[in-house]
C-alpha cells in the first residue's frame, strides 16, 4: 500500500473502509487459492494483502473510537443543555 492510499484511508469514513476490508479480504482468499493452484507468480502478494487488511482494520478501530468519543461528547453537551 502506498502512501497516497494511506492518505485516503484517514480520510475515509467507516462504512467505506468496511467496505474496503470485504474485499481486501476477499482478494487475499483468491490469492491464496491461485497460489495453491500455482497461477501466481508473486508469492509475496499474499502477505502484502494481508499486511493491508491490517491497516485498515487499524484505521476501522480509530474511526469508530473516534465516533464513541464524538457521540459521547454530544450525549454531554445534550445533558449540560437540559
């Protein structure tokens, strides 16, 4: 992964780096079943996909840890309001 998709990842929003995960997911599955049929002459694309499922999962984490804290801060704000 490159650092331009990087950049895009941060900006991305929850349901779009789910989305992004199904099927980094799913193209690793293929990989490994066109390794196993020996179509693949890369044989490091497996552990690079794998590396990139990592990094959105970490990015799926701190967006949706952001959003807890988002939504609490605004449940708060409601409270001190009333």
């Amino acid at each position: 992964m490159k650092k331009k998709d990087l950049k895009d990842l941060r900006t991305k929003n929850y349901l779009d780096l789910k989305k992004k995960e199904t099927d980094a997911r799913h193209g690793l599955t293929e990989t490994r079943v066109q390794s196993k049929m020996g179509q693949v002459k890369n044989v490091h694309l497996a552990n690079s996909k794998r590396k990139d499922i990592a990094r959105i999962m970490t990015f799926l984490r701190v967006t949706s840890k952001a959003n807890i804290v988002k939504n609490d801060v605004k449940d708060k704000e409601k409270e001190n309001e009333d």
